[in-house]
C-alpha cells in the first residue's frame, strides 16, 4: 500500500505560519512568509484577517479558500509533499490547551 500524504487539520501561528496536522500523525510549521514573498497567487494572503479566517483544508493540504465557497479549485493550496518533506516537525501547539 502506498503511503499518500495529507493534511487533516491546519491551525494559525504567528508570523504567517501554520501547524499542519498530518495524517502521519505529526504537526508540521509551515512558514509561508517566503511564498507571500513571491506575490502573484499568493498575494492575498499579506492580509493577516485573510490568512488567519479563511485558512482551512481542501485537496487534502493547507489551503486558503479565496473565494468562500469552498470550491477546492478556487483556492490556494500548498503541496503536501513539499510539507511533508520539508516543513520542521514540532510540538503540538495545542496540547497544553485540551481538557483532560
């Protein structure tokens, strides 16, 4: 069986960065600053409300929904590969925020 990589839950951080719960069981920071850099598609996402409100998950990865319908090709959304290869693993941010 072939081992497909996605994102099951995708959570704000600081500094235009995302924790990316995996489906490995790992949380991902994916740092988006150097995308925002290039402009073009990933313009948008300067806005801090925009990237904070409409970050979400389509195509099984971090993605933002531009247009607010949730139509998976109207959005922009990051290789789960690249996340998955690339992206630091790190603690879970929100561990210390669940009720036990």
């Amino acid at each position: 069986m072939i081992f497909m990589p996605a994102v099951v839950q995708a959570v704000p951080g600081d500094d235009f960065t995302v924790y990316a719960y995996c489906n490995d069981g790992a949380v991902r920071l994916v740092d988006i600053k150097p995308l925002i850099a290039l402009g073009g598609v990933f313009a948008p996402l300067a806005d801090l409300d925009f990237f904070r409100d409409r970050l979400t998950i389509l195509n099984d990865t971090v993605a933002w929904d531009i247009i607010g319908n949730r139509d998976p090709t109207a959005c922009v959304d990051l290789d789960a590969d690249r996340i998955f290869t690339e992206a630091p693993v790190v603690a879970d941010p929100l561990e210390d925020k669940r009720v036990s």
